[in-house]
C-alpha cells in the first residue's frame, strides 16, 4: 500500500490533537513515521495521519506509552500502519486486540488470548476539527 498527501508535523497534530512538537517526538520515538520523507522537513502522508490519531486516542484512553511501543511492535505483520489496521479496544487503560479467534490482551509477552474478556471499548480513528 502507497501513501498519500503531504502534511508538515503541524498539520498533522492539529489533525490528531496534538502539538506539531508531540508529532515530532511520536516520529523520534516510532510511534509514527514520516512516510513521504526522510529528511528534514519531516512530511507524513495521510495514512501517517491516522497512526498519530490512533496514538493521541489511546493515551487519551489510559493506554500506556509503553503499550503503545509493544502493540506497534507486536502488530508488525499489519503493515506500515499497523494501529489503524488492528481492530483495537481498551479494558481498563490496557490495550485489546480483537480478532475472529476471540481478544487477546497486550502483556509484556505479546498478546495473550482473554479467556474472560471485560467490556470492551473499541477504538475508532478520531480526526479532530478546528
């Protein structure tokens, strides 16, 4: 899958509501890439978009910064933007991953099947509006 747009760090934080600088330490840190460039200035595409929406949710959310690296870790095989491929939910601020073989919490091993599950509240891509 090819990206598309081009967004400075600044477009893309008020797009997710957060600061361009927050942007700009997500990308530092792995949370988002910057798809369209890898020099400077950063630019991310619209697909790099959603990824920091998803971020700014789940921390909104109780999600860890730590659960956030895991998951992103852990979901590799989704692709370049792997949070807004997963079906994801929160418990509790602890992260979810819903599959057709049932949730599977995020440990510290990776995703453990919930023989139980809570209720779940699913995460769903929030662009905000200025």
């Amino acid at each position: 899958m090819r990206a598309h747009g081009s967004f400075l760090a600044g477009e893309v934080g008020e797009l997710a509501g957060v600061s361009g600088n927050t942007i700009g330490q997500w990308a530092r840190w792995g949370y988002i890439r910057a798809s369209q460039s890898s020099g400077d200035p950063h630019v991310y595409s619209v697909e790099d978009v959603t990824e920091a929406a998803m971020v700014h949710t789940l921390l909104e959310r109780g999600v860890s910064h730590l659960q956030v690296r895991r998951a992103i870790s852990h979901l590799a095989s989704y692709g370049k933007w792997p949070l807004s491929e997963a079906s994801l939910a929160v418990a509790g601020g602890k992260l979810v991953l819903r599959e057709e073989g049932g949730a599977f919490a995020l440990s510290p091993r990776g995703w453990q099947r919930m023989v139980a599950p809570p209720p779940l509240e699913d995460v769903h891509l929030k662009l905000r509006r200025s």
